[in-house]
C-alpha cells in the first residue's frame, strides 16, 4: 500500500499527516504504547498495567499496523491493526473469536478482513486521522480481496452498564444483521430489556462511524472484563457501503 498524505488543524497548529502500514518491530512497539497510554492508562485498568507501557498480545505478530504520523513532531497518533484471511489462518481465529461465536461466518471467512484496536491520541481526535485510517482499512481490503469487514465496538461500562443497555436496546431492525450473520457472545453482557426514557445515551464514534457506513449489529454484546466494556460485534459488507464512503474510500487509486 503506497504512503498516503493528507493536512489537517490540530490544535491551531498546522500538521501534515501520513498514513503508511508498520514496517518494523520498533513501529510496532511505538503503536503498543499508544495504545497503552490510551487504552490502559486513561482507562485507569490498573489490573493491565505492566512495566513496559506496552499494550500488546499474541496478535500483534500476525496483523498489520495502520498508522498516522504527524510529520511535525514524527509521532504515531492514530493507529488500526488488521486482521487478514491468511494471516488469520496462520494464527487459527480471528480475535473477535475470543468474545463471539462465529461459526454462522464459515462460508466466507476467505473474505473477513477484521479490524481493531482503534486508538487515537487525545490532541488528535478532530476526525481527520480516523478518517486516513477508514482510507487505509479500504486500501487494505483492495489488496487482500475482501468483501467484508468485521470487529468490534466497545461501550465503557463506568456508569455501571447502562448507556451499553440504553444503546443496544435503541437500534433500529435495519441495523441489526440478518438472521443469517448473528453471533453469539461467549459471556455474554447482562441486558435488562429496560430503558428510562430520561436517559441520554452515548454513542461512541468508533460505532456511530460504522453505523453510518452501513455496518450491522451482529446479535447482543458481549462482557469483556479485562477491558471493563462490553462489546457488539459489527459486520460491515462492502455492498452496504454507504455511498458518500464508497466514493470516498473505494475509489481507484493507484497502488
């Protein structure tokens, strides 16, 4: 995939960003400690912490790193690890198997692409890096002939579950999956069935994004318990594809 440039406004300070893939061991560990910063530390997930400050597990070997730089200062503010079909082979699941029973996905698992791990750094969340990141989601679905895209949406469960509750229990019938695509969560996030009108629910950006481009809910949430969130598995057809993305994202360019 060929280095991508784009200019944005961060803190009133002119930046250029570029998106490029990991290319060695020590790109791979600065993301890990982005990802540790975000994630761990300003989750406050004491029970993750670990003397290197990385946050990293047994996938990280497999996936590749999409990453944002800000040539200004040479740091990796945005980063997205994928998950291709050969690479998922080779390591024998895709990580959302780790939260979700996927058997209903065996006849097209040769076309999964899964994403995750998104992570941005706080100075840096106006929208332009996450959107150089859906641009190298699509140039690597292009490259590894991928027809869908999975992965999942984490819902904090701070306020003891109920924004998790309120936003599951809000999705309209045409963004839930058809029967055919639903998952089963391993341990699965209590839901109440009940929602206080009064409530005003949150809907966090990484979701929101796949809602609008036209991904599906997958069946209810699972607990993840490390993370202290729960999680809706996504689906996200390339044929779905809202049209303002797909002139955005798939359009040809050149390799």
């Amino acid at each position: 995939m060929r280095l991508l440039t784009s200019t944005s406004e961060q803190n009133s300070n002119f930046s250029k960003l570029s998106l490029s893939l990991a290319s060695s061991p020590e790109e791979v560990r600065e993301v890990q400690r982005l990802r540790y910063k975000v994630f761990i530390e300003t989750m406050g997930l004491s029970t993750l912490e670990n003397p290197e400050g990385l946050d990293k597990d047994e996938f990280d070997d497999y996936c590749d790193h999409l990453i944002v730089r800000d040539s200004k200062n040479l740091k990796i503010v945005g980063t997205y690890r994928v998950l291709g079909p050969h690479s998922a082979r080779k390591i024998g699941r895709y990580y959302s198997e780790s939260e979700f029973d996927l058997s209903r996905f065996a006849h097209i698992r040769d076309q999964i692409a899964e994403a995750g791990r998104a992570c941005i750094h706080p100075d840096y969340r106006s929208g332009a890096v996450i959107m150089m990141l859906w641009a190298g989601l699509a140039a690597f679905m292009r490259r590894e002939q991928c027809n869908y895209l999975v992965g999942c949406a984490s819902i904090s469960l701070a306020d003891g579950g109920m924004n998790a509750n309120a936003l599951f229990n809000s999705l309209k019938p045409e963004e839930m999956a058809p029967i055919e695509y639903r998952v089963t969560p391993i341990l699965p996030f209590p839901l109440s069935g009940e929602v206080d009108g009064s409530f005003q629910k949150n809907v966090p950006p990484l979701l929101k994004g796949y809602l609008r481009a036209g991904a599906w809910v997958c069946g209810e949430p699972a607990w993840d318990p490390d993370f202290h969130c729960a999680d809706l598995f996504l689906l996200l057809p390339l044929e779905n594809l809202d049209g303002r993305y797909s002139r955005h994202y798939l359009k040809d360019k050149a390799e």
